[in-house]
C-alpha cells in the first residue's frame, strides 16, 4: 500500500447549503459565511430526493455553541455522536431512546437530515424538527414512491397554532416529472453523497463543513415522540 494512503481523509462532502426552518419568516434559509447573514430561500422550491438521515443539533449552553451528531439511518441499531463545536468533549453517545432525556438538557433536538438536489443551489441538505419534521414525514409515508420520477415541491407555509403558540410549516407536494438531463445531474449528485457517507463508516464524527449562524427502506425511523419540544 502507498504511503499516501495514510494522509487520506476520505470523499469531501457535496453538500453545498444546509437549509434550515424560519417559522416567522416561514422559510428555509442558509447561512452566507462571506456574507456573514442567514439567507433566505424563496418559495416554491423544487427539489429531488437523494437521502434522509437522522440527526442531533441544537445550542450548548456551556460551551456557547451549536452541537452536532453523525447522521444516522435508522435510530433503533445506530448509535449518535452529540459533540459541541466548541469542544472535543462528547456530550452525548448512544442510541436515540437511551440519550433522549440528555439531550433535552444539553440543548440537543432530534433532526432529519433531508438531503436533496436542487436546479438552483445543487446538493442541499435540509433540516427539520419538529411540527416541520412531521410534515415532512407525513408527506414522505404518503409519497415515497413517487420520488424517483418527479420533484418534490415546497409550495410555501402553512399557519398553525398550538395552545397560545403560532407557528408555521413548510408544505410539501409531488411535483413535475424530472427531465432527462436534471435526472443526469441529480444521479452523479446521488453517487457523490452516497461515496461521502460510505468515506465516514466507522470514522469518528467530523464537524460539518458550517459555520455558527448567530442570529420504509433507507429514511431514518420517525417515532411520535421525535416530535416533541417546540412545535417548529
């Protein structure tokens, strides 16, 4: 074996934006580092479906700082990292019902990772908690089988209300048919990711490549109670 091997840090990841929820601003939006602002993406969006991952984030009070987890498949036999950015300490590991009420004190809150492609803005991640969570789940039970051949379209939001809170949801709906050459694109997408995740077995949990904004077959196992906390 070269030498070289050694100093491989494997496949750099292809997601280009991680998009999360405003519930006031009922949109998704990304953090612009040279900007130093959240940007805000205009709906509808199309985009199309490549994977979806389970996930830990949140804000560590004690260390000021966001957290993250690896992603993981299912949360009944893979087991989450919770690291802090701000610190080398693990600050939670285990399965998901084994660390849930830890999580709740260090700040931590169930995610899916929807990772997508969009025309626009190429390899998206996009994450979800909550009230979105559940509509997106819910969308994705129904609709599943219809993602390889047409967009999934965010239409816009949806105002609820829970007890004396008001919140939005993203709304989701089974696009267009996908056209040859975007189905191309969104294939070499896929490929890329998937030689990402498989990069990462078995390897400790790196940051991901964010910065701290101030401011079924392979989806992960969604349980009732994932949708706890704050509704969005």
């Amino acid at each position: 074996m070269p030498r070289a091997e050694a100093f491989k840090t494997g496949a750099s990841s292809p997601v280009q934006k991680y998009l999360s929820w405003s519930s006031p601003e009922k949109k998704f939006y990304y953090y612009d580092k040279e900007k130093g602002s959240n940007i805000f993406v205009e709906l509808p969006m199309s985009i199309i479906f490549l994977d979806a991952k389970a996930t830990i984030k949140g804000f560590h009070a004690g260390t000021q700082s966001s957290i993250y987890s690896n992603d993981v498949s299912n949360t009944k036999n893979e087991k989450f990292v919770v690291r802090s950015f701000k610190s080398p300490i693990t600050l939670a590991e285990g399965f998901y019902q084994e660390i849930k009420a830890k999580l709740g004190d260090i700040g931590g809150d169930y995610h899916v990772s929807l990772y997508a492609y969009s025309d626009m803005l190429g390899v998206i991640n996009i994450a979800m908690k909550g009230a979105a969570l559940k509509e997106w789940s819910d969308f994705a039970t129904s609709n599943r089988k219809s993602f390889l051949g047409s967009y999934i379209e965010i239409k816009g939001a949806d105002d609820r209300k829970n007890g004396a809170i008001k919140y939005s949801v993203p709304l989701f709906a089974v696009g267009g048919a996908i056209s040859m050459n975007i189905s191309e694109s969104s294939d070499k997408a896929y490929d890329s990711l998937m030689e990402y995740f498989k990069s990462k077995e078995g390897a400790p949990s790196p940051a991901p490549a964010i910065v701290d904004a101030v401011a079924e077959e392979v989806a992960p196992v969604v349980q009732a109670d994932e949708f706890d906390g704050l509704p969005f």
